[in-house]
C-alpha cells in the first residue's frame, strides 16, 4: 500500500531513517520510513515504531547490565536516604516532589516505580 505525503500528497518512497526518543536524548538508527520527494518530510510506519519502542523498553527494563548504578547509603537523621543518579533522572523524566512506591520483593531486591 502507498504511502501518502500528508502535507503535500505526493507519494512518498522507501528509506531509513533514525528515529529520536526522549527529545533526541535517544536515536534509534536506520529505522525503516518514507521520504517525501517534494518537501523531504520523513514519514514512520507505526508498527516499525512500536516495534523499536518495544526493543528499546527490552533492552533498558529487562536486561541486568542496561543501567547498572552503585549507590552508598547515606543518613538524614531519621532515614537511610539514596541519591537517584542523573541519568536516572533524565530517562524516566523524575523531578522534586514526584511520587514513588517501593516493594521489597525480596532480601536483595527493591523495586521502585514512578507513580506521578
């Protein structure tokens, strides 16, 4: 099935090109798209996206070694306290006053979720 140009209408033909995540912060390389011969404008198929979003999810959240930090305990008084580093941060967009539930899955293990 053709693919269609939306600003111009012309008929767009096959090519690859890289796809920006995060504001840019992430580049998924030679992702297959259409290239519109008028104005240039690259145009993505959604399952191609989709399925790249997926990899990339896969790849951060199910690996052991995709982001690895070691952290020292510190002490607020009252409270053993951790510093979240920045790339942290940045990836899941965290900011003061932002919300986060921690489950003891087990004697080695906590999980943290973002809920706000």
């Amino acid at each position: 099935m053709p693919i269609y140009c939306v600003d111009c209408g012309i008929k767009a033909k096959k090519t690859h090109s890289d796809f920006s995540l995060m504001k840019g912060k992430i580049i998924i390389k030679d992702l297959p798209a259409y290239k519109c011969p008028k104005c240039s404008k690259i145009i993505f198929n959604i399952d191609d996206v989709a399925k790249a979003k997926e990899h990339f999810r896969k790849a951060i959240y199910e690996s052991d070694t995709a982001l690895d930090f070691e952290r020292t305990l510190s002490s607020d008084g009252k409270n053993l306290t951790m510093r979240i580093p920045k790339q942290i941060e940045e990836f899941l967009h965290l900011k003061k006053g932002d919300k986060i539930f921690l489950k003891l899955e087990n004697k080695n293990r906590i999980a943290l979720k973002v809920t706000s």
